[in-house]
C-alpha cells in the first residue's frame, strides 16, 4: 500500500517526493548521530575510569622492573667467587690468558664484539658515575641478554661443555663466571668510549 502512494507522490508531486525523501534521510542521520555521541559519552566514561588505573599499573610495573634490576646488581657486586686462574686482580681487574682463552671459546667476544653499539647503549642508560659502576653494570646487562637470541650460541657451548678443561685446570662454566668474563671485556669496550672514567677519582 505504502509502496502505491509513494509511486502516487512521485507521478503526481515530484518535488514533495524528493522532500519527504530528504526529511526521512536526516532523521535517519540524526539517528545514527544520537547514537555515536551515546557511544562515544560512554566511551569517555571508560576512559576515565580505566585511564587512572593503567597508570597507576604502569607507575607500578616501573617500580618493580627498578626493584627487580637493583636487586640482580645486588646480586651480582655480590658474587665474590674469585677464581686466580681466570682473573688478575691488577688495578683495575684484568683477566688472564686462561679467562681470555675462555672468553673466545665460547663465543663471548664475538658476540659482545657483534653488539657492542646495542650493549654500550643499555649500559649508558644505567646511573654510571664511576669505573667500579661500569664493572659492575656490563655484568648485569649481560645477564639480561642472557634469554636472548644472540646469546643462544653461547648458552648451546655451556651446555656442551659445562667445564673447561685446561691442562690440570677445570673451570665450571656456570652464568656467574660467563657473566664475569664477558663483563670484564664489555667494561673495556665502553671504557674505550668514555677513557675519563678510567682515572676518575685517583
């Protein structure tokens, strides 16, 4: 029925045809207006209230990637396994031709050697203000890296080889010792960049 009377207007009244028509579309588009602003009120309201708490969530998730990072440095200034063998207790620490040896065999200068640039960066982000920091830092950025892709190859040769044999010298290859003789070459590469440190203080 509806069908005929329009078919009626249209033959008859084009013009009021073509009003009605553009009447029903603005009051179909006042519609669909009404409904986005309901939507996007609502939307607001969300976030509002989720805003606040992702950042406070995000404060919090900081706070403990600080705690968790200044307790592995703790951990790490802590490790006072001192092996005569792989270290030189020169001024400062140095290693040996064993700890050099060492430091080669399992691939660990070619990888710091490899990712130096991204390594020497992470380490320019921790609070350095002395060369005992730097020491101390480079173990903990390699332990970091530890879960790494790059560090895949090293993590396969302790495997493979859990000591390290050496004439009458058995050495375990434990993430502590690997730590502590890559560090030690980590630290020269970025004393290499900032010399200053070397000195600073005596």
């Amino acid at each position: 029925m509806w069908s005929l009377i329009w078919k009626w207007i249209g033959d008859n009244y084009p013009a009021l045809l073509i009003i009605a028509v553009i009447a029903w579309l603005s009051w179909k588009a006042r519609g669909i207006f009404h409904r986005f602003e309901k939507t996007e009120a609502e939307c607001k309201k969300i976030e509002d209230t989720v805003a606040p708490r992702l950042t406070s969530i995000d404060k919090t998730l900081n706070s403990i990637d600080k705690s968790f990072h200044a307790l592995i440095t703790f951990l790490v200034t802590k490790h006072t396994d001192f092996n005569v063998n792989l270290y030189k207790s020169n001024s400062p620490m140095q290693l040996t031709d064993l700890g050099n040896e060492i430091l080669n065999a399992i691939g660990g200068k070619k990888y710091i050697d490899d990712n130096a640039a991204s390594l020497i960066q992470k380490l320019s982000k921790e609070t350095i203000k002395s060369a005992l920091d730097v020491e101390n830092y480079a173990k903990v950025i390699l332990i970091q890296e530890y879960n790494s892709d790059a560090f895949t190859a090293i993590k396969n040769y302790i495997y493979q080889n859990p000591v390290y044999k050496k004439d009458a010298l058995n050495v375990s290859l434990d993430v502590a010792t690997i730590s502590n003789i890559m560090g030690l070459y980590l630290r020269d590469k970025y004393f290499e960049i900032h010399p200053e440190l070397i000195n600073a203080g005596s």
